[in-house]
C-alpha cells in the first residue's frame, strides 16, 4: 500500500513570521542592551531559539516549493539563494569592523581588545565556523556563532529533505529520530554539560531548526486544533512569558522558567503563522519592519551593547542604534540580493512615516531605556563602590576617638552598634565604638588604634551585615566575601586578644522584611550567607581561648515582640529591640566572663 506525506507545505502567513522575528530581536535586543544589570540572563537565548525555529519552518517551506525540480537542482537553487542574500552583509560587516577594530582598541574594558584578536577569528566567520572556533577576546565576532549555525544547517538541509525520502512513513521516521537526536543533544549540551562553549555547537544548538522543519511538514497536526483556540493560545503565552521576564528583570530568581516558557515560543508562533493572526496599527508595522531586518540589525547590536565600546548606560541606546544601523545595511547589503516576490514584499512593510511613526517611536524607545538603564547603572556604581570598601586596596583610616576613660566594655562594629544606647547596659563604663557603613576590612585595618585608645577588659563585636549585602549585586564573589568576612573578624578578635581584651562576638544579625526599594540590591543569598558566616565563626572562635561567639540576635527573635516592633527598617533595629538585647547581653556577659 502506497503511503503518500503530507501536502507540500503552502499556506500560512509570512508577515506573521516576519513579526515573531521582530519579537524574536527585541528578545536579544533586550538580553545584551540591560546585560549589565545580570537580570536578563536566558532572554536572548529564547529570542535566538525563535529565531531558529522560523528559519526551519522557511527551509522546509522553501525547498518543497520547487516540486519538479530534480534533487540536485533543488540544493543548489537553495544554496545560492541563502548565500546570495546572507553572505554579503555579513562579508561587509566583517570589513567594517577593521577600522572599528583598530580605532577602538584602547577603549576601557571592550573585550575585542586587539586587531590581533579580531584577526584571528576573521577567517572562521568568513567560512561560518565561529561556533567551534570562538576567538574569546573577540566580542565582536563572537555573537555569529548563530549566524554560522544557521548556515551550517542551511548547507544540510538539502541533504536531510533528501533522506526523508518521498514516504511520509520515511520521513517520519528519519527526520523523527534527528529531531529527538538534536533535542537530547541540546539538553545535554545546554544544560547538563559543564562546559560553557558546547551550548554554540551547531549540534547542540540547532533543534529548535529541525523543529521548525519538522512543524512546517506536519503543520495537518497543528491546523487539527480549533482555530477559535488559536487566540487563547498566543495571547496567553506571550502574557506568561512577559511575567516570568519581569519578575526575572525585577530580581526573582527566574532564568529557567523564562527559558523553559520562551522553548515553547515556537507554538504561538506557529499558530499565528497558520491563522494569518498578526499585529496591526504602529506596533504591528514596527514589528514587521524589524522583523525583514533581523539579520542586519543582529549582525551590528553586539558591537553597540556587550562589546563594552560604549559605557554601561548607554547599552540600552545602543540596541536601540543598531536598528537604525541594521536598517541601513539592510538596504545597501540584503535588499539588493532578495528574490524579486521578497523585495516586493519589503517594499510594503516599509517602517511607517506618517504622523511621525518613524521619529516618535525611536525617542520612545530611548527615553524609555535611559530610564530602565539609570537604575540599574546606580545599583553598579554603588556595588562598585561596596567592592572597595569590601576589598580595600588602600589604607582606611578612623578619625580619633573622644574617650575620656578606659571602658570595662567596648561595643565595636558598624551601625547596629552605633544605635545601641549604652545607656541601656546599666554601666558607666561603656564605650560605643559603631561606626556606620564600616566593613570587617576597614575595621581591621583599624582595630589597634582603636584598641590603644580605648583600653577595654571586653570587647563585644557585631560587624558583617555591610560585607553580606555586597553578595546581592555580586554573587559571583559569594564565597570571597563570606571567606574575607569570617577571616576579618578573626583578625579583629585576636588584636583584641592580643590588647589583653577577652571578646564576645554576637552572631551577625539576619536581615528584616525587605521593603520595594532594598530589594532593587538584595538577594535571598544575602540571609543564607549570614547563617552560613556565623557558623564558620562559631567554628573558628570555638578554638580561641579568650572569644566566644553568642547568637543574641537568635533570642531575641523568640521573645515577645513582633517583627515590625523587632526591625526599624530591613538592617537596623528598634529602640525596644535594642532594650531585650541589652539584657540578653548582659546574661551573655556574666555567663562567659562571670568575674567581670
């Protein structure tokens, strides 16, 4: 019995496609123009898998739309069609960048930082091989690793529409098995695998191709659901997948969840590709008109965003330029090169000029970037500034103290011991020593001064809060900080030791509720740090004769006061807080050191 495939592929609309395209771009645009604020990690890869996905569903598209033609005669009509639109841009972008290159090289930062660099990955884009042959210094060639791997994939497809065969039972068959073969490849590669580089490999990376190939041949199964559905779907996807971006670009923890929605872009996609469902007004045009663009635009983004040529707030403008930039080459380097029915198409998707559509939506869009980004470039400068007060390079100097006698204690710390009323030790002979904003390195470096001014018999440390929340901008550095932490206050306890002091050092005390603003710098990482620090401080101050290590903090939480009568704000304390602690202290004291 003769077993006939699906009917060629025909049908469905490319303006729709055009336009997931240009969502697929904002995507990218979006990852790399705010990659510096570390909270869009995973959208661009989202946008780039869509725009596989489509790429397969035009290959299949393409290569069933000449029926009589031999097997031969198909491939290199496909073949001289890809390269003939793709390859002068990206030949005259590779030439451009020379002089970019070579007047750029000594800009602060830019990880292209040599000719050198650019030169040794020059030849590997020019013959599509940058995805296993990355020149790592070299940002401005590194982001066409998906441009070679498209083209890889184009340079095979012929051969795959080919082992397919003309039996749908064949084809099933072996364009079944490379589907799943790809898609366990690129689980296994992107996210089991450690190794960072394997995620560029075109059979790691490609899947989402094969899959758009593979729906544009069984697309019957896709028209199989209600077209009344149809709406629900896309709009719901796309609702989904906006929320989990902006709880991720907000600070929740939210990359694999954007990833995993943004796998399942490609349904909505193909839904509004088969229902003809598209975007109209201003918008809509936009999209289209970025979407005809995509490849020139993506080709000039990464030299405008992550290459570090412009500074970190202007990223966002940036990507915003390079769909200026993008639109130009376009017309100069792919326009000229696209079949007659496709260059008609791009004559009516022109970017709207009337009523301004043109003007007015550009200085949308960088007002609108400058605001996200200004936030955002804050947050990195004071984290800058956290990091060198967290690892002083420099000497940091105290003013000197007023003490007019030599305390029997000395409350020594940052600002949750400058809040402490002494008063409230019911002793004369209390010297608070809390300094605001103070890191365990900068009250190291100055623990003898204050040692020698003061003369106590006892000293009571509370300090590290201010080391900790560094770890909400920087949680690369988690471990650092939590090691130079610890190792500070050690340093602290034995010159206190030293002085002839005996040392109580308080648990560092959690964090309160944060509020809105706070949470713009804080992780949760920041509360399992502390409980993490104060164990390693209970470890090494347990082998210290003269120091002890309490967790007053830890008492008081179960005493009878709320949290908001506990907390004044998320790091400092309230008066009546501060009243059991001066109890609980007291308690501590005369149980560690009973004779004083």
């Amino acid at each position: 019995m003769k077993s006939n495939p699906p009917p060629a592929s025909s049908g469905g609309n490319s303006t729709a496609l055009d336009q997931w395209r240009g969502l697929a771009l904002v995507f990218v645009l979006i990852s790399h123009g705010f990659h510096f604020t570390g909270r869009v990690d995973g959208i661009g890869r989202v946008g780039v898998n869509l725009f596989f996905f489509i790429s397969g569903v035009l290959v299949f598209k393409s290569l069933t739309g000449h029926r009589d033609a031999t097997n031969r005669e198909r491939a290199m009509h496909f073949w001289h069609r890809r390269l003939r639109r793709l390859y002068p841009a990206l030949l005259a972008y590779l030439i451009a960048m020379i002089p970019i290159v070579y007047l750029l090289q000594n800009v602060p930062d830019a990880i292209t930082a040599s000719p050198r660099d650019y030169w040794r990955g020059f030849p590997f884009a020019l013959i599509y091989g940058i995805n296993y042959w990355p020149p790592a210094a070299a940002m401005s060639l590194g982001h066409l690793w998906s441009v070679a791997c498209e083209m890889q994939f184009y340079f095979l497809a012929p051969l795959i529409f080919l082992l397919g065969g003309k039996k749908s039972v064949q084809r099933n068959l072996v364009w079944g098995i490379l589907l799943l073969a790809l898609v366990a490849a690129g689980f296994f590669g992107g996210v089991v695998s450690t190794n960072s580089q394997f995620k560029y490999h075109f059979e790691i990376a490609v899947w989402p191709m094969m899959l758009g190939f593979c729906s544009e041949y069984r697309k019957d199964l896709f028209q199989r659901i209600p077209t009344k559905w149809f709406h629900g779907i896309i709009v719901g996807g796309v609702i989904t997948f906006a929320v989990l971006t902006a709880l991720m670009f907000f600070g929740r923890q939210m990359k694999i969840p954007v990833v995993a929605i943004g796998t399942f872009a490609f349904v909505p996609c193909f839904l509004a590709y088969l229902g003809s469902r598209t975007l109209g007004g201003p918008i809509g045009r936009t999209m289209t008109w970025l979407g005809e663009r995509t490849y020139s635009i993506y080709i000039w983004q990464q030299p405008l965003t992550i290459c570090h040529y412009l500074p970190n707030i202007l990223w966002p403008v940036g990507a915003v330029a390079s769909t200026l930039v993008g639109g130009v080459w376009f017309k100069f380097f792919e326009q000229p090169f696209l079949s007659a029915k496709r260059q008609q198409i791009t004559a009516a998707q022109k970017f709207p000029r009337k009523k301004n559509y043109f003007r007015a939506p550009i200085i949308i869009a960088i007002v609108f970037a400058l605001t996200i980004a200004a936030p955002f470039v804050a947050r990195k400068q004071y984290a800058d500034n956290l990091v060198v007060k967290v690892f002083p390079t420099t000497e940091f100097v105290l003013p000197k103290l007023n003490v007019t006698n030599s305390p029997d204690i000395l409350l020594l710390g940052d600002s949750r011991i400058a809040d402490w009323d002494i008063s409230q030790l019911n002793s004369n002979r209390v010297f608070n020593a809390g300094f605001r904003g103070i890191t365990t390195a900068q009250l190291a470096m100055n623990c003898e001064s204050i040692l020698q001014q003061t003369h106590p018999k006892i000293v009571v440390v509370q300090v590290g809060i201010n080391d900790l929340k560094l770890i909400g901008m920087r949680p690369d550095l988690r471990e650092q900080i939590v090691s130079n932490c610890v190792a500070n206050i050690l340093e602290i306890v034995r010159q206190s030791e030293k002085s002839g002091a005996r040392v109580l050092v308080t648990a560092i005390w959690p964090a309160g509720k944060i509020d809105l603003m706070r949470r713009f710098f804080w992780r949760n990482e920041i509360n399992f740090a502390v409980g993490g620090t104060n164990h390693r401080l209970q470890g090494v101050l347990d082998r210290e004769a003269n120091a002890a290590f309490v967790d007053i903090s830890g008492n008081l939480t179960h005493s009878n006061l709320s949290q908001n009568q506990l907390y004044a704000d998320a790091l400092h304390l309230t008066p009546q807080a501060y009243e059991q602690l001066s109890a609980l202290l007291a308690q501590d004291l005369f149980a560690n050191y009973p004779s004083k």
